[in-house]
C-alpha cells in the first residue's frame, strides 16, 4: 500500500512484509487486507508524528494516544474496536518475527462495542418469503429457479453470502445432503441442508445451463449473464423477495444467516452445533443468538401473560 513520504524505511518495510503475511499466510481477502492495513498505516502516521521511528520504540502510552485521537475525531465504538484489535494483532506479529522486543498492544484495551441483536425473520416470515420467490418461479424461469434455489440454500444453511456465491457445483453432496464450505481464510467446513433445499437445488441445476456462459466454470450459482453470481446481485435479490412479504424486516442475506441460527437455538440445537455450522472461530460470537431466542421469549410472555 501508500506510505507517507516521510514514513520511516523501517516503518515501510514492517507494513509491506505484514501486508504479505496477511495475503500469503492468512489467506485474508482483498477487502480485509485493506482495513487492516489502513489500521496500522494509520497507527504508525500517529508514532511517526509523536517522534517514534521504529516498532521497538512503540509503546503501550503510543497506542493509547493513538486510540484517543480517534475517539476524539467520533469513530463507533464497534470501529475503535476493530482498530485496537488490528494494532494488538500487529504488534504480535512483530514480536513473533523479530521486528521488535516487545509487543504493546497486549496491554492495549479497547472500548467494549455496543452489541445489538441481529434482526431476523420469524419462521411465518421466513415460511412466506420462500413461497413467495417459488410463486414468482411458476413461470419456469432459469432466474426464478436459481433465486428460489438460492434463497433455500441460504436459509437451510445459515452460509454468509460470500461462501455461497463461491460454491461450485461439485462442492454440493446431494446423496448426502451435504456441502462443503469455504469460510473465512479459506477454511472449509461440511454444512447439511433439507429436503426442500434439496428439491429447489435439483429443479436450479436441471435449467442451469440456459443461463451458464463459458466464464462461469463449475460456478454453482449464476448470474444473469451467465458468470458465476456476485455478492451484490445476490443482496438486491433478497431484498426485492423481501418486499413480497408483508410485514417483514427488509433484511440482506446475512439477516437469514440469523434467522438460520436463530430457528436453529429455537429448535433445540446447541450452541457447539450452531457454531460448527455457522463457522464462528469463536464460541461467542455465536452466543448473541441465544440473546435473541430470549428477547422474542420476552416479549412473547409479555404479550400472552396476564401478569407480564
């Protein structure tokens, strides 16, 4: 990436080898690799400017004062988070290379951001959203097939949509009912699916090929012309099927990654379960869903009880 001119070399030759390591070596994509980068750019312009000019000079008081500066300019919480994350990830790595003695952000907090329940679909919604988009398919229409087909998908697998535009069509197990999933830094997972998922696959693949162009590859999704589906074209799909349903949360697709996670917690699955299937690195980011099971469980009772 650009560096300020007066950048320290040392500065410049530690972002450039991070840069690849976060490339090479995590597996990060284009778009993260950025935003962290970003992030420690950012933070070595602040040690630059207090007279620091190299890692082993960075100090916990350095970071700080960097944190601050942002807190001041009227960054979210949930982005100063993200910030001290990035910097404590970087002055680890630094450590872990040699490129400095100590690393600082180990003793660098950050602001807890505020953590707000997730909206999704209720099981009538979610029920009427894909009859919607199958009545909308009466028609036979490869499109109509493919959004039916991807909407079932998205719900039976609670899949961010990044992994589902990434599938192809040997990934999916239809004896077994079973996909296999790439997630973040390319790891892989096996994710189950239903019958009716099952059934909208098999009616998508039957047309499939009146929509593939020779681009596509073995892409299992679509788009209108013919190359595999982008993340965007998939979003503008769900919200336009969302809009066929009365009184439902204009949600994107990962709003039904929620509603997925959240009628599997209503059904009795286990949170370990929910987090393989989901492939959450951490047990807790899984664990908000279990705030939303409660919050509908709150208001259900102070709807029905007399004494609520």
């Amino acid at each position: 990436m650009d560096v300020p001119e007066d950048f320290p070399e040392e500065f410049a030759v530690a972002l450039a080898a991070y840069e690849r390591h976060l490339v090479s070596e995590r597996d990060l994509t284009a778009h993260t690799v950025r935003a962290y980068l970003g992030d420690i750019c950012g933070m070595l312009v602040h040690a630059t400017a207090l007279g620091v000019v190299s890692l082993d000079q960075i100090d916990v008081r350095a970071l700080r004062s960097w944190l601050a500066n942002q807190q001041t300019r009227g960054k979210a919480r949930t982005t100063m988070a993200r910030r001290a994350t990035a910097v404590r990830v970087f002055t680890g790595w630094a450590q872990r290379t040699g490129r400095a003695t100590s690393d600082p952000g180990a003793q660098l907090g950050s602001p807890k951001a505020h953590t707000s329940l997730p909206a999704a679909l209720d099981v009538a919604e979610a029920r009427a959203l894909l009859e919607a988009a199958a009545v909308a398919a009466d028609d036979g229409s490869a499109v109509g097939l493919r959004d039916v087909a991807v909407l079932e998908v998205l719900y039976a697998t609670g899949i961010r949509v990044g992994e589902l535009c990434g599938l192809d069509v040997d990934d999916v197990d239809h004896s077994r009912r079973v996909m296999r999933v790439f997630g973040k830094g390319r790891k892989e997972r096996t994710v189950p699916y239903g019958v009716p998922a099952d059934r909208a696959l098999d009616r998508w693949l039957a047309v499939r090929p009146q929509l593939t162009a020779p681009g596509a590859g073995a892409a299992l999704f679509v788009g209108a012309r013919g190359a595999r589906i982008d993340q965007r074209a998939v979003r503008t799909m769900v919200h336009k099927r969302l809009a066929d349903v009365p009184g439902a949360p204009d949600l994107g697709p990962h709003g039904l990654r929620h509603t997925a996670a959240t009628h599997l917690l209503e059904g009795g699955a286990d949170l370990r379960t929910v987090q393989e299937l989901l492939g959450h690195a951490s047990l807790a980011t899984t664990q908000i869903y279990t705030h939303v099971s409660a919050e509908r469980l709150r208001k259900a009772y102070q709807l029905a009880h007399p004494r609520a």
